[in-house]
C-alpha cells in the first residue's frame, strides 16, 4: 500500500478545507475506549460529478493522566545536555509556584485496512444531503459525516480526531477531578 506524502501547503489546504458535517452525538469517554465511525466525501480533482465515500473507524483510547514524574521519561533527543537539567528546574520551579503540571493524553488508532472505498457519480452537493439525511433516519449517534480533500483524506480524519480531543476535554477533565484523580 502507498502511503501519501504532503506537501506543508497540501496539508494546510486539507486543514482549511476540511468541514465536519455531522459529528457524533457523544464525545471521548473518560474512563473507556471510545469507537467513532465515519463517512468522509470528497470530489474527485480530475473529474466533474464523481464523489469518492470513505467509510471506517477511528478508535479514541480512554485519555491518561500524564503527571510530572512521567515526564523525566520524554526523550530529549537533538538536545544539548544540558536539556534533561533545564527541564527538572522548570517542573520544580511550577511545583514550588503551585501549579498543577498533570494534563491528559488522548491517543487514537486508525485502521485504515478497514476503510471502504465508493465511488459515485453524483454531485457533491447531492452525495452530503442524501448522507446526512441517512443519518437522520438511522440516528448513529457514533457517525460523523466529514467532507475533505480526496488526495489528503487521511488530514481530513486527523482533523476530526483533534476536534473530538478538544470538544471531549474539559468533560474529561471534571470526570478525572470528580474522582479525585486529578
């Protein structure tokens, strides 16, 4: 299998252009594993009236806590040696200011071998009205409709990925608080 490679300008294309039309009704769980399916259309650059359908998974891993101590495990690499030093000052130097250096880490997999493929030859205004009035009948509440860039597809779901990180995490945050756990 090819993978793609981008130009910086291809990438920053796809992230302007990417809109998500339909995101899931629930967010990252706190404490599980989280499955979002998705349907991403896209033109065809090279041809009028064809829209290609991905459909597939991206899995959310139950978000960690990443705490101070955790963090003299980061490698340092192309630093000098003295990195690994300044670093141990700044984590001591917030700790004796108060402030709390835990954050949460999101990690997701996405399987692309379980991407399908569809072309149609349908207008890509056609293509989004009958995909999200689909879902509406159905009501997936784990089903994103996302309309990106065909030959970047893969920034497409990167987007939506951070998107869900940020809509997921202040109630993450209170969940792990509410417990205690941070």
């Amino acid at each position: 299998m090819r993978i793609a490679m981008h130009t910086p300008d291809n990438i920053q294309y796809a992230l302007e252009t990417t809109r998500v039309l339909r995101e899931p009704d629930r967010r990252i769980d706190t404490f599980g594993d989280t499955r979002f399916e998705f349907q991403l259309i896209s033109e065809l650059m090279d041809e009028v009236g064809l829209v290609r359908i991905r459909t597939g998974e991206v899995e959310a891993m139950r978000p960690r806590i990443l705490r101070p101590e955790s963090y003299r495990k980061v490698e340092l690499e192309g630093f000098d040696d003295t990195a690994r030093a300044r670093l141990d000052a700044l984590i001591e130097k917030m700790r004796a200011e108060g402030r709390d250096l835990a954050f949460l880490q999101y990690g997701f997999q996405f399987r692309r071998s379980l991407v399908q493929e569809e072309l149609v030859h349908e207008s890509i205004d056609a293509v989004r009205g009958r995909l999200l009035e689909d879902i509406r009948r159905s009501g997936n509440p784990s089903l994103a409709v996302i309309e990106g860039v065909d030959d970047a597809w893969e920034v497409s779901i990167l987007k939506f990925s951070f998107d869900m990180i940020m809509r997921s995490h202040e109630i993450n945050a209170f969940d792990f608080k509410r417990r205690g756990m941070l």
